[in-house]
C-alpha cells in the first residue's frame, strides 16, 4: 500500500453529509412569507452553497425596506432547527465519518451556515463523535468562496493545506477549499464542478484516504508552462 497522501478531511455539511437543501429553501420561503414577501419563483437549490449574509444581499430589494437582516435571518434558522429532526444523512455518510475514525483519519467540517444550524445538523448526524472540530459561518470574516474557512481549518489542524482533502458539492464551498490549497473532492452530481475527485458516493472518499490514492489522470493538477 502506498504511504498516504491525505492526512485528514474536512467535510462540507449541507448537501454533503446531510440532505438539508430541501429545508434550507423551504424554511427560506416560509420566513419570508411571514414578512409579506413571496420567493416561491426560486429554484429549490438557487443558494446551494452561498452564506445567509450573501443570500440576504441577493434578495433584498424584494423583502420590506423595514426589515432588519438579523430579524429575518432568525425567522429562517428557526424553522430550519425545527424540522432539523426530519432530516437524513446523504447515501454513506454514517459508515465513511466512522470508517475513518477507525483507521485515526482526523475530521473536521467547514460550513458556510451558522453556528447554530451547524450544531444542529451535526446533533441530527450523530457526527460529533468523529470530528476534531466544526468551522461555521459565524467563526469567519469571510464565507465560502472565500478562502479563510478553509485556511482557518488547516492552520487549526497544523497539517499543510495540500494534505487536507475537502469534500464538496458547490462551486462555492470548491473554490474556497482551491483558495487556501487543499485538495478537493466533489460529489458528481454536477459534472461542471472542477475537482482534483469527481465521486459518484462518499464511501469513495474513505477509499482515496485509505489507499493513498493519488490524483486520477484526468485530474492531475496542471503544471506550468515554461
């Protein structure tokens, strides 16, 4: 077996280890109906990865020029704990988190939601056992796609970024983890996503670990010129 490449991973939380998207646009829409204003023209994962704060930005001019940012960022969070019970771990998350705790494979998460929604998904995935740490929205300056969620991660681990692997399924939550020069798997429902991994499940992730897998051709890192 080869020596390992990764020596730990950092999970992104909503649409990776839980199916939580569906809650997060629901719970969007109700709060903001609360408040008079209807989204329902939305597509259901038209914020897949981007922060409240940005989310905020982007929708705006539609909501009451009254209405205070964190009043309606509340309203949305909590009915997102709410229904936290109903939700599901994606395909492989249980087994792939406790595969890699036995073979001592440290593991964080690196989330663009809030401290509050992060603790209650990871409440809802039993995850707490596995993990080293958590870095949410609130322990940051800057969200996804920005690079300091994930620097933070590395520079918290004492590892190099190049041998942290974070796993993602937005563009935003990939380009952060670029930035700040980690290796990167993404979940392949979206083939325009650009990883140094394309998975098709999250026990794929446990096998690149664990083998000391290196990059797959079609993935290797481009050298520069000259």
């Amino acid at each position: 077996m080869e020596a390992r490449v990764i020596d730990a991973v950092a999970w992104d939380i909503d649409g990776t280890l839980i199916d939580s998207e569906p809650l997060h646009h629901r719970s969007l829409l109700e709060a903001s109906a609360s408040f008079g204003v209807e989204l329902k023209d939305l597509p259901p994962l038209a914020f897949r990865g981007v922060h409240m704060d940005e989310v905020w930005l982007l929708v705006r001019d539609r909501l009451p020029a009254a209405l205070d940012r964190a009043v309606w960022i509340e309203a949305i969070e909590h009915r997102y704990v709410a229904g936290v019970g109903q939700l599901q771990p994606i395909a492989g998350a249980t087994v792939t988190l406790a595969r890699l705790h036995r073979a001592n494979v440290v593991q964080i998460c690196v989330s663009n939601s809030s401290r509050r929604i992060v603790d209650a998904n990871l409440m809802a995935l039993g995850a707490a056992p596995y993990l080293r740490f958590s870095i949410s929205l609130d322990d940051v300056a800057n969200g996804k796609p920005n690079p300091e969620p994930y620097a933070q991660a590395a520079a918290r681990l004492g590892v190099a970024a190049s041998r942290l692997l974070a796993v993602e399924d937005s563009w935003t939550g990939l380009a952060s983890a670029r930035g700040a020069g980690l290796r990167t798997a993404a979940i392949a429902r979206d083939s325009d996503l650009e990883a140094d991994w394309q998975i098709d499940g999250l026990t794929e992730v446990a096998d690149i670990v664990l083998s000391g897998r290196r990059f797959a051709p079609e993935h290797l890192p481009q050298q520069p010129a000259g």
